[in-house]
C-alpha cells in the first residue's frame, strides 16, 4: 500500500443474509487527484461496494474484509456512530438522480447546510455563505437565488450540481460517484463529468461508479470492471478500452453502439444463448438486403409514413399553453429507419404518440401510406391500427403485469382470449406464439411466465414480439433500448436489425442517446424544444452537422477513446 | 377544436393570470361548498320524510299523544305540512339560505342555538381524539419501522386490530375494564377531565390504527429513497434522518385523510355519547331522529356539514404548508 492511498480495499465481500455474496473479493486502491471508475452491468455488484466504503451497504449487510481503509485508517466494523463522523467529512457520495436524491421538499440551501451543521460549528450565516460559495464553485449561476429552490424547480443539471456540492462541502479526500450521469442528457452529463474532473484536479480521489463505459472513459485515470461480485479486469483506462483482456470486458466494449456502422452486430455469439439461428446470408455481406434486391430503386423511394406540420401543445397546470410539437414534419421510406433523436423535453414521444394517433393533433396531417390517417375517425383507424405497431422504453409498464407472457402475445395477434386453460394451450395457439417467440429470440418457456419474472432484456424482446403480433408494417419504438444494460441493450438492437431485414419493416427508432441512433438509423431528425433543428441522411448529419445544436450535442456524445 | 397556441395569445396567457387563478380557485372552493350544503340539506329532508308517520303528530309529542283531529289539522297548517312536498322543500331552503335552522318540534326552540349550543362539546371531543389517534399513529408507526422485523409485525398486527374495533364494542370494554374493574375513570362522561379520557379513547384507538397504517407504509417508502441515503451519506443521524426527512414524507398522506378522519369521528360521536352518556351533537341528533323532529335533524346534518368543509380546508392548508410542492407558485 503507498502511502498517498485515500482507499485501500483488499479482499472486500459483501452478502445479504443467509444469501450467497453479492461482493466475493474485492481489491483495490486509490490516491489523491486520481479517479478510478467502476464499470459493470445492473447487479454486477459495483453500487453495493461502493456503499460498503460508507458503512451503508444496509442493515441486513454482512461485509467483510482483509482490509478496508479510509486515509490510513481501518474502518471494519466501526460503529454506527464512529462511521457517521466519517460520512461527509472523509469521504462524500453523490447519487443518480437529484430530483430524488434531494429532499424533494426541502430548499437545496438547507440540504447543502445539513453537511456543515453536522460537522462543523459555524453559525447558520456562516453555513448560508459558504453554501452560496459551494454552489459557486460547482457552477451554478445564480447562486443567491437557486438556494431557494428544491429540486423540483430546478433543471437536471442544476440539481445535479446542488448535489455535488451537497457531497463536497467539507472537502472530503474521497468523492463517491454512484451514476452521476445516468439520468441526464447528453450535454449536461459532459458538463457534470467535466465538474467531476475539475474536482478530482483539486487533489480529490474519485470513485466512478457507472454502467457506461463511454462515460467513464472520459474522467476515469483507471477503469475496473465487475462482473458477478468480482473485479475481473483492472488498469488505465485506455488499454481495458483498446485492448480488453477479459472476454466480458469485449463484450461490454464491443456493445457500444456509438461510431459503429449501420448493420454492424453489437452483440458477440457468445453472449445471445437465446438468440435464434442468424440468418448467415443476410448478414455475410453486412450490407442492407434491399440494396441488392433488383427492384430495391423503387421500393426504397416509397413513402410508408408522413408527418406534415404536426403541432400539439399541453396545458401547463398554470392553465397556460406550452407547445410540445411545433410544425414537425418528416416522411419515412420502406425499409428503412428514420432516427428522432433529441433531450428530454424536446418533444420526441409527443411526436411518436402523435404519429401513433393516440394524441388529438392541433395542426398537421399523419398520412398512412399516402392516405389519411389521424384525421379520420378513430372507428376507421383501428382495424388499420396493426399495421403499426410500438415498442415503449418501460415494457414493464406497458403490460399488464397479471397476464402471462402467453396472455399478451395471444392478445396481441388479435384473437380473443381463450378463456380456459386448455383453449389457450391448445396446438394451434402454442404454435403461433411459438413461432412469434422464435423470431425474438425467447424460448417457449417464458409462456407461463408474468413480466415481473422476466430480465429487462426477455421483457423488452417480448414487447417486439407483441409489436410484430399484428405483422406491421411500420415499428415505432420510443426510447426501446434505455433502460438495458449496454450488453443486452446490444442483442436488442441486434435482434430489431434482424426483424427488420426479415420483415422489410419501417422504423422510427426514438431515442436520446446520439450513439444508438446513429447506430441504427438511415435518416435522422434533431429535435429541440418542440421543433425539428436539423433532418437528413444519417451519415451526413453525424459526420457534418449544419445546425449549431446538432454540432453541440454530438460533440457531447460520449466515445471510446481510439 | 382547441385553441391554437400563438406568440400573442400566449403573452396574453401571462399577465393577468395569477390574479385571476387565485380568485377562480376561490370561487370554485365556495361553489363547491355551497353545492355540499345544498346537497345534504335536500339528502337530509326527504330522507326523513321517508320515515313513516305524520309529522304533525310529531310536533304534538309523538304517536303516544293522541292529539285530536282538530289539533292535528291545526299544526299541519302552521307548520306547512298541508302543502306539497316539494313546496315545503322550497320553504326549508329557503329559509336555510337565510341562515335560519328553524324551530325544534319537540323542544319547542329555535334550532341555531339548541345545536350551537351542543357543538362545543362535540367538537371537544373529535379534536382531541383525532390528536390522541396522531400522536398513537406516529408512535406506533415509528417504533414498528424501527425495531426489526419483530417490531415491524407487531406494530402492524396492532394496527390492523385497532382499525377494525367497532366503537360500541370498545366503549362497554373500556368502561367494564376502567370504570367497573379497576375503577378508576367513571363511566358516565362528565365535564371533568377524567371523564373526557373513555370517550376520546373510544374514538381513537380505530383511528389511530388506521391512520397507523398509512403512516407506517410511506415511513418507510420514504425511509428507502435515495434522498434518506443521500442524508445518511452526510453523516445524519437515525434520528436526523427521521425528524429532518422521512417523517415530514410519512405524514403527507395522513394529513390529507384526516378531513375525511374527522367526519368519521362525528359519526362516531353519536355512539359515543350516547354510551357515556355526554351531551353533544351526536345525542341531539339520535334524539331528534327518533322524535322525528325534523328541523333540529336537518339544523345538527348541516353544522356538522359545515365543519366538515372547514375542516377540509385546514387540512388543505396545512399540506400545503408540510409539502411546498403543492404551491402553485
């Protein structure tokens, strides 16, 4: 151990119960000004570790240790009470998510105070002037003003800041950052990292702890990935990123949909066991496989779905106005995937409710395949409502969490509910659903099983399978892959690619992550603040942007170095 | 077809809007006040029209009276009963509009003051046991969130039990065991603090364990957000933890239900004070229904209709003041 080390962990396991550990042995140290990042994916076993280091893994927690070392000094099995002298003051801990993460109905001056007040003996109007400092210093304008405000009435990177400076009042040596970004939009997760970097330059030590590799490529000096409740691959960040040792850590790499072309899989074989039998020769060539059919010249120019001006606004609780979607328009060809990308607020699942003619339009025209469709009655609508299916971002809540995997694909394709058990196991039934399971890489297993029993990933591949139900045309998917773990979220992208060959399917492809869209988009349109700032091939908007906004956010994106 | 939004009409939006907000919040609470009152006048009139028998008869000391015929004609005509139904309905409204509750048959006095005058002691009792159900609420709701699992099952089984105590059955067990038993609390309730402590007890230990429940789920609902962690991880104490956070969370849902809380203990008032024997707006109201003295029914219906609404308004006020979010600003 060297002697500038903040945090020395050796041999860290942390269990719940009488459960297996969800830590088996963890080691690692950290030194002033230096920011080491965990990475690994949801129940990896990274966020518990970071919480062992406060003494908050929880009550029920087991954690145990060869050694574990706050500035030199052990803290295995302290008290309660000796730990919360040390929490705030030796070591700070900002969490995902502000709006939350502040007490949402307490002003952020009085949460930023709360660190002093329990450490230091200032008065309350030396605590209000050094808060007004902290939030200086983390860059929030207005600082006089803010402090007012809970977390609520401010902006997610404003929050985000407020909580950063909560976490920093006292100067600890060590800064926990447990997805401080996750959150948060792409420009205003870089600013938060520069914030972050900024911090770790005063000298502090910084323990980064995300899924995104990206992200933490940006500030981490070294990256540690976990997998399973062990590190399994530990150094600079940017050899684990160019030259990934451990298979797993490839695959998390490989993953990163960002720079990589259309087509290109995300996921590596080894990693889909559910996948079904890829079909070699659409995929030998890696090109579109409309491109090399004969008549591909007049298939592609069809126009399958066109937005005219749509406008929509909601009303604000004041009873004012506020305009979601204005004057968007765009058209998608067959075959292919227009990307609507955009941060939170910009008006992109408007668009799409607007598209899927759940939302009244206020001015414009949605036109199905050259003919009208959210003008007409909805009566009208609603037997050609299966030609366009959707695909949401919180499949969890979009089913009933009663019904069964078998219940909601049976629905789906349109028949009524058999209402005896045996109706619905009956071969004709089983066999559709089978076929349809197939085709998104589930087995015929998951059938009896509700969506609260199922992975994020089985869950979101069952939200296809109900989308391609009603064999659609058109796929509208809002956000489909942003709550998934980078690895999964790479099958689930994979897995669209091949529906969409197979299917000749059109898709809109919604989301604000810059990366993924690119990934996967033909066409892409920008969306800020209700309009549209920039449309055009997707090659030519992320290599040449002509907006400023559309330059400002890909600048933003997060890449892996090399 | 909605309005579309333009730059001048969404100037327009902005400037004279708050005033007007605030004054259309006004007027829709006091339409929809009024609208209750309406409401449980007219629900009150006819529901004891429905009562069968003649309501002269009433006025002359009930059925057991034989009042003549000759009577009996008499009082129909000075009080109205000759007329339609729907005539005397209109009589009473309007009379009640003018604030006038009218004359007790049986009492032979004018209602504002017989009812006012039992208020007092009604209300005494509703606020006090609604205090007491809080502070057995809140004890409970804390040391069961805060003792283990042991804690946590005995704290809720408590609270499952006093939620389902019906009030009849609490009071004659309260009485035989403090009043008869051990004697040390009369049975019969009197002005004297000592007799005010079985009736307040009656109502509320049910409430206390049903509020109990509420408080206890978002206790620790709130106990496991990230901003109870964010607290902890500046070294705030178990007890900063609740005091400063968690419990300002817990109480929000209680506070809205303890309008509704209220009105149940008025009802609940009726058996209590019958049981212990204490003047009130429940016994007046028990007496008055079985006396079919209409007027004093219609006049207890309406006050405790009004204190209802009142009391709805402070608990409005009061969550607007535990949770600033609900401040339009």
């Amino acid at each position: 151990m060297s002697a500038a080390a903040v945090l020395s962990v050796r041999a860290l396991r942390v269990g719940f119960g009488a459960s297996a550990p969800v830590v088996r042995g963890v080691s690692f140290e950290l030194a002033a000004g230096e920011c080491l990042a965990i990475v690994g994916e949801s129940g990896s076993g990274k966020s518990v570790t970071a919480r062992s280091l406060l003494g908050l893994a929880g009550a029920n927690a087991r954690v145990e240790a060869d050694r574990l070392e706050l500035g030199g000094q052990s803290v295995l099995g302290l008290t309660d009470r000796a730990w919360r002298v040390r929490r705030g003051k030796d070591v700070g801990l900002v969490l995902q998510d502000a709006l939350v993460s502040l007490d949402p109905l307490r002003p952020i001056g009085r949460e930023i105070a709360d660190s002093l007040r329990l450490h230091t003996t200032l008065g309350a109007a030396a605590r209000a002037r050094r808060v007004l400092e902290l939030l200086d210093a983390v860059g929030l304008s207005n600082p006089e003003l803010q402090v007012q405000k809970r977390s609520g009435q401010l902006s997610g990177g404003e929050r985000q800041r407020a909580l950063i400076a909560a976490a920093i009042a006292l100067n600890p040596p060590l800064l926990i950052a447990d997805e401080p970004t996750t959150a948060l939009d792409v420009t205003v997760q870089a600013q938060i990292l520069a914030l972050l970097e900024q911090i770790k330059l005063s000298g502090t030590a910084v323990l980064l702890v995300s899924h995104d590799l990206a992200v933490v490529s940006r500030i981490a000096d070294r990256v540690a990935v976990m997998h399973d409740g062990l590190l399994i691959e530990t150094g600079r960040t940017e050899r684990v990123l160019v030259a990934p040792q451990h298979e797993q850590t490839r695959r998390m790499v490989a993953a990163v949909p960002a720079d990589k072309p259309r087509g290109t899989r995300l996921s590596l074989a080894a990693s889909m066991p559910l996948a079904p039998a890829p079909i070699v020769s659409a995929r030998a060539d890696s090109t579109r496989p409309t491109a090399s059919k004969p008549d591909a010249a007049v298939v592609r120019e069809t126009v399958v779905l066109e937005a005219i001006g749509l406008s929509h606004s909601f009303r604000r609780p004041d009873g004012s106005r506020q305009l979601a979607v204005d004057d968007v328009s765009f058209s998608l060809l067959r075959g292919h995937t227009l990307g609507i990308v955009g941060e939170s607020g910009s008006g992109k699942t408007t668009t799409a409710r607007l598209l899927l003619a759940l939302l009244p339009l206020e001015q414009g025209d949605v036109q199905l395949f050259g003919q009208a469709w959210s003008s007409v009655s909805e009566k009208r609508r609603r037997r050609r409502r299966a030609s366009v299916g959707a695909i949401y971002q919180d499949s969890l809540g979009s089913f009933d969490p009663r019904w069964s995997v078998g219940e909601i694909l049976t629905d789906a394709l349109g028949r009524a509910l058999p209402q005896t058990r045996s109706a619905r196991r009956s071969p004709e039934n089983l066999a559709r659903l089978t076929t349809l399971l197939d085709e998104v890489g589930l087995a015929a297993t998951v059938l009896p099983r509700r969506p609260l029993e199922l992975s994020g990933g089985q869950r979101q591949r069952v939200g296809i399978a109900r989308a391609l139900a009603g064999r659609p045309d058109i796929l509208i998917c809002d956000e489909p892959v942003s709550s998934l773990d980078v690895s999964v979220q790479a099958q689930v992208l994979d897995l669209l690619d091949d529906v969409q060959r197979e299917r000749e399917l059109s898709l809109i492809f919604i989301s604000h992550d810059l990366g993924v869209v690119q990934h996967v988009s033909d066409e892409v349109v920008v969306m800020r603040s209700g309009r549209v700032v920039e449309s055009g091939s997707a090659a030519r908007v992320f290599t040449a942007p002509e907006h400023a906004y559309s330059a400002q956010l890909l600048a933003a994106v997060p890449r892996l170095p090399g | 077809m909605v309005e579309p939004v333009t730059p001048a009409n969404r100037r327009r939006d902005g400037l004279a809007r708050p005033v007007f907000r605030a004054l259309g919040r006004l007027g829709a609470r006091l339409a929809g006040a009024i609208f209750v009152l309406w409401a449980v006048a007219s629900i009150t009139f006819f529901a004891v029209r429905l009562i069968p028998g003649d309501p002269a008869q009433a006025v002359l000391g009930g059925p057991g009276s034989q009042a003549s015929p000759e009577a009996l004609a008499a009082v129909s005509a000075e009080y109205g009963f000759d007329q339609p139904v729907f005539t005397q309905y209109l009589t009473q409204l309007g009379r009640l509009a003018t604030g006038d509750l009218g004359r007790s048959y049986s009492l032979n006095m004018d209602v504002g003051p017989l009812v006012l005058d039992q208020l007092g002691g009604t209300l005494l009792l509703a606020v006090l046991a609604l205090s007491l159900a809080w502070v057995i609420a809140l004890a409970l709701a804390t040391w069961s969130t805060r003792g283990g699992l042991v804690a946590a099952r005995v704290g809720s089984s408590l609270e499952i039990v006093a939620a389902a105590l019906p009030h009849f059955w609490l009071a004659t067990s309260l009485i035989v065991v403090f009043s008869i038993w051990i004697g040390v609390l009369p049975p019969i309730s009197t002005d004297s603090l000592a007799g005010l402590v079985l009736p307040v007890l009656t109502l509320a230990v049910p409430l206390a364990g049903f509020l109990g429940q509420i408080m206890r789920e978002s206790l620790l609902i709130a106990l496991e957000s990230p901003f109870v962690l964010s607290a902890r991880a500046r070294g705030e104490s178990e007890r900063g933890v609740r005091w400063v956070h968690a419990l300002r969370h817990a109480s929000l849902p209680a506070i809205s239900l303890s309008g509704w809380a209220f009105g149940s203990l008025i009802s609940g008032a009726v058996v209590v004070e019958t049981i212990f024997a204490r003047p009130g707006l429940g016994r007046t109201l028990l007496n008055a229904v079985t006396l079919r003295d209409v007027p004093v029914v219609i006049g207890v219906v309406m006050i405790v209709a009004v204190a209802y609404i009142l009391m709805t308004l402070l608990t409005d006020a009061v969550s607007r003041l535990v949770d600033p979010r609900l401040r339009l600003s």
